[in-house]
C-alpha cells in the first residue's frame, strides 16, 4: 500500500501496511509505540507516525505477529455483482464510480502569464484589507501576501467537504477535529449582498495536521 504524506491513515489501512491484525494495532496504539489521533470513537495514524514506528529498530517491529486470516462473508456491496449483465440480447456496461482529482495544497510558481502579476502592489494591498474585513485570518492573509512576494500560487483556505477528502476522513470527523481544536473554522461574509456566508478551513491547518502534528 502505498504511503502519502497527506491522508490520515485508518486503523485497518496501517494494519494492512505492517502484515498484521488490527488488534495488534490497537494494541501498539495503548502501548504507546504508535502515535495516533482520535477522532470520536476511531482512531487515525499519520503517515508520519507510522514512518517513525516503521524505523524503530527491528527488534519492535518484528515482535508484531503476523495477522490472522480474515473471513469475509456475504457482502451486500455493489461492486461484487458482474462487470456486465445482459438485457434484451445487448451487453449493458457496468457503469464505473466517477473519482475526485487529489487536492495539491503545494506552492506552485507562477505561469509568467498568471492574472496575478498583473494587478499592483497596492491593488493587491487593497484586496488583502478587504480579505481582513470579510473575516479571514490574519496569518492566513500574512501567507497570502507573502506568496505574492515569492511569486508562488497555492489554495488557501478549504471546504469543510475538501478538507475531508484531502484527510480521508468523514465530514463528521472534521467536525471533531474543529471541535477538538485541531482545525480552525471561520465565516467570510459575503461580498455581494446576493451572496450568503461561507465557511471555511484554512490549508495551512490543514497541513499541518496532515503531516506535523506530531
């Protein structure tokens, strides 16, 4: 299984990862040995703290024993009817689920011909006051200046629904982490008076969580 920096890991996901049962990863969680999050009654592991569990000497990790063999009855899940069915003598295609491109919370530079270069200094200044005005965080306009500066472009701020998905978590469990203090929520009233107010996560809190909250 692969391994990226940004989606928090599931119980079973690490288990499936080091060869063993999920019992066993529950237990190296209460031990102490790996570091993990709770979010309500789950628990999440960070790529990072199962890299480090990863690289404790072998004599740890090898004390793990292999998992038990896991038997899987009746599923009612669609995915295990045929590819294909029949209809009147035509062959019906099984239709495929449709996937979300990966949100890419990384600094990318500037295409020379990017919007963005074409406004002033104090235009953008004037853009940042507003930002301020309509509720956004002080550090995260900080950032957005900055950016600017090093001729970088990046996304801000999330969706409740987007941070979810750049976690792989439930929009449920992002409730918790804002609830726990871990992700900042904050409201940008409207700038058009048709508009209504948005919430919002910003990346920065995102990321961190994601890879160094540790």
């Amino acid at each position: 299984m692969p391994l990226t920096a940004t989606k928090l890991l599931s119980v079973k996901e690490v288990a499936d990862h080091l060869g063993i049962s999920r019992r066993k990863v529950y237990e190296l969680v209460h031990k102490g040995e790996l570091s993990s999050l709770a979010i309500g009654r789950g628990r999440r592991i960070s790529p990072a703290a199962l890299a480090e569990f990863i690289a404790k000497p072998a004599e740890i990790v090898s004390a793990a024993p292999a998992s038990t063999p896991y038997k899987q009855g009746p599923s009612l899940n669609r995915s295990s009817t045929p590819a294909a069915s029949t209809t009147d003598g035509k062959q019906v295609r099984k239709r495929e689920p449709k996937t979300k491109k990966p949100i890419d919370l990384s600094a990318k530079p500037l295409p020379p011909n990017s919007p963005d270069l074409q406004i002033t200094d104090q235009e953008w200044e004037k853009m940042c006051s507003r930002l301020l005005e309509h509720g956004w965080p002080q550090d995260v306009v900080d950032q957005i200046r900055a950016d600017r500066r090093e001729h970088v472009d990046r996304i801000h701020v999330l969706t409740l629904d987007g941070a979810a998905r750049y976690l792989g978590l439930s929009r449920r469990g992002v409730d918790q982490l804002i609830k726990a203090g871990k992700l900042r929520l904050f409201t940008i009233a409207p700038m058009y008076r048709d508009e209504k107010p948005t919430k919002r996560i910003p990346a920065k809190d995102v990321l961190t969580l994601a890879v160094g909250w540790l």
